[in-house]
C-alpha cells in the first residue's frame, strides 16, 4: 500500500494532466460550460426542496428555511459522490489503450477522475457560499471540522473507486449494479431529510458511511454544532477502512489489468 502511495506522489505531474484532460473533455463543446458543476446540485436541490415540501403537507410541519439550507449543504457532497464513482468506475475500461501499452500506476487514472470531480466540487461549494451569505447562516469555531469531513469524504469515494474501477476491469456488469445503487441510493442517504427525522431508527441510516458524514457537515456548518463523537470516530473508521481495502484490493489486482481489459 505505501508504495503505491509513493508512486501516486512520483506521478503526480501525470495526475495533473490526465485531471486537466478529464475536465477538456467533459466541458469541449458544452454551451453551459462550467455551469454543468452547478446545474446538477441545482437540480438536486429543488427535487428535494420538493420533497421536503411533500413532507411537510403531510406532517402539517412548515417547511422552514433552514431545511432548505440542509439539503443545499448536504446536496453538494453528494452529487460529487455520485460524480466521482461514476467516472471512476470506467477510468481504467475508458483508458485500455494506456493500460496496456505504458508503465505507470493505474490509481492515477481513478485520482485524476475524482479531481475532476473535485474541480465541479469547488465551483459549486463558491456558489454555496454566496447562498449562505444572502441567508446569513453565519460562521461558528465548528467550522474547523469541516476540513476533516471532507477529507473523509475524499477517502471514502478514493477506495470505492478504486475498488470499483478494479472490479469493473474484471466483471463488465459491475457499472450497471454501480449505477442503479447510485440512483436509488439517494433515498437511502440523509441528503433530502434529516436522519433525526427516523427516530429510534437513526442509528440505521447512519450506518451508511456516507450518510454519517453528510450529517456532521450539516452540523458543523448549519447548525454550528460540535460533531456526534460517536459517529464521527464511525465516520472516520470507515473512511479509512475503504480507503485501505481499496488500495489493497486494487494494488494486488494491477498486474492483470492489461491481459483482462
């Protein structure tokens, strides 16, 4: 595992420029041009603004603005989630040619998807920012975890991709299974509501890595809480177990990459 890290540091000059490709490609010839990083969180936002408002008819709640500024914050990570393991996924399939034909580490094709989508990331967090201003949410010393939450957001989409990537190469149906989880998995991931919303049944949704983390940024940023100890240490172990079973799995499957693509 560490030397695949430190081969990932020697080629980072590779990263770059395969993550300035990724971006060429993805806004050549595109009439909105780097509008797309914000359109889809856009989109996301007002389906769930909807649904929240469904939600509240129902419960005879209001829906008030700071459920609003929830799924704002909580959308963003999530559609760089979703983004990121899509193109993941396909990053070594997509790339056969230089797979096969030169030496270099195959993680930087999965890194270099991700930046990519880290790129849309940090224009729609801008954009954020802005809307946070004009509903003054304010800043609060919470603020401080944020950094940590999104490095654990990082990690666990790095070893899921790499972990999907890897097995993509080998079972070709695996991107379709990849893309009816991601479709649904909205549903099962509090981004449109709240988990405290389940009750006695909140520790079910947290349960799901990516959920916790959703959660704590919400709290740190909205609410300016501190984080839930519990939840974060679950946030964090997970995290890392992803991210470590993702290297291994992907390290130890490199060489037969070019004889099965």
């Amino acid at each position: 595992m560490l030397q695949m890290l430190k081969e990932l540091i020697e080629y980072r000059d590779l990263t770059m420029m395969l993550t300035l490709r990724d971006l060429r490609v993805r806004y050549k010839q595109a009439a909105m041009g780097f509008l797309w990083a914000i359109f889809m969180p856009i989109v996301a936002v007002c389906a769930g603004i909807l649904i929240k408002k469904a939600m509240a008819v129902v419960s005879q709640h209001p829906l008030d603005a700071q459920g609003i500024i929830s799924i704002s914050v909580k959308v963003l990570p999530w559609t760089f989630f979703i983004s990121s393991i899509r193109f993941s996924v396909q990053s070594l399939v997509g790339n056969g040619d230089l797979v096969t034909k030169i030496y270099f580490p195959r993680a930087v094709l999965v890194l270099s998807s991700i930046l990519a989508c880290l790129f849309d990331f940090s224009v729609a967090v801008c954009v954020l920012v802005i809307l946070l201003t004009i509903f003054k949410v304010g800043l609060s010393i919470y603020l401080f975890w944020l950094p940590l939450l999104i490095i654990l957001l990082f990690l666990y989409t790095f070893g899921l991709g790499l972990l999907l990537s890897a097995a993509n190469l080998f079972y070709r149906d695996i991107k379709y299974v990849v893309e009816i989880i991601l479709m649904f998995g909205i549903f099962f991931t509090p981004v449109f509501y709240s988990a405290a919303a389940f009750g006695r049944w909140k520790p079910l949704m947290l349960l799901n890595p990516l959920g916790s983390i959703l959660e704590e940024i919400d709290r740190v940023v909205v609410l300016h809480q501190m984080p839930d100890t519990l939840w974060i240490i679950y946030a964090i172990l997970t995290s890392l177990a992803a991210f470590v079973i993702g290297v291994i799995v992907f390290h130890n499957t490199e060489p037969y990459f070019a004889e099965n693509i």
